[in-house]
C-alpha cells in the first residue's frame, strides 16, 4: 500500500463519519427535538452541543483529522495522480472544505454559539420562541448542505479508491 492509498484511506473513513454525523442530525436528531416546546428545544440543543464544545476526544479527532486527511490526500494526490485522478481529489477536497468545514464554522458554530449562551429558564415565550426561530430553520438548511456535501465528498473518495 502507498502512502496515498493510507491517506486516500483514512480520509475516506473519516470523511464518511462525519456524514453519518451529519446525517443523523438531518434525519434524527433534529427532527426529534422539533417536537419539545421551545424551552425543551432550546435546552436539548444545547446539551447535545454541549458535548461537542466541551472537546469530546473521538468527535475531534474524526472531526478535524477528517479535514486534515484529505488536505494531505490532496497534496500528495497532486503529485502522484494526474488526469481524471487528480481533478477528482481536488475537487473532493474543495467540496469539503468549502462545503462542510467552512459553513460549520462560518454559520452552525456560531448559531450554537448563541444558542448556547440563552438561559431558556429566565426567557419569557416570546423570546424563546424568536430565539428558536433564528436558529433552527437556518441551522437545518445549513446541516442538509453540509451534509450533501459530506456524502459527495465521501462517493468521490470512494471512486478513488476503487480506481486504485
């Protein structure tokens, strides 16, 4: 095995976790914690983000070394592949980059952010509910692109693999 085909590897793996990740929020969680009243939703959202933001081990290492992975299965790729090969990491790299990483830490983060810093139990309705309202539409649609994005990633890695 070459040290592309490990890199190809991992990143394969590890880019394919987090749209599982991602798909689970879309399909799963999400779509259950709609049904609480806005001080349930608001509270749910913020211990499951909880979780992430207080550094979970497992969740960062998939997380970050999925981006990290297949910048350096690009690098290589650059070097070793040419043709159709080529264009297709580098394109699996930007759809990545562009479509997962930057949205989560342009527009997710800092919605959860926000959220995280509400006290849903000293907040009367009306803002628990414009609260919510400013959050969980834009936050869904962003997730289903990141998503889409992650799975695209994912089935273009995939190719390369199987072309290997």
């Amino acid at each position: 095995m070459t040290l592309f085909q490990a890199v190809l590897m991992l990143a394969t793996v590890l880019c394919s976790l987090v749209a599982g990740f991602l798909f689970a929020f879309a399909v799963v969680v999400m779509p259950g914690i709609r049904n609480l009243d806005d001080s349930g939703f608001i509270r749910a959202f913020q211990v499951i983000d909880g979780v992430i933001q207080k550094g979970q081990p497992v969740f960062g290492f998939v997380w970050l070394g999925s981006a990290l992975a297949l910048v350096a299965a690009a690098l290589v790729g650059l070097w070793v592949l040419d043709g159709t090969d080529r264009l297709v990491v580098i394109v699996a790299a930007l759809v990545y980059i562009l479509g997962v990483q930057a949205p989560t830490f342009g527009i997710n983060v800092p919605l959860n952010n926000k959220l995280q810093r509400l006290d849903p139990g000293t907040m009367d309705a009306a803002a628990r509910r414009r609260a919510r309202e400013g959050f969980e539409a834009r936050w869904n649609r962003w997730n289903v692109f990141r998503t889409v994005c992650a799975t695209l990633t994912t089935v273009f890695l995939a190719i390369l693999l199987l072309r290997m």
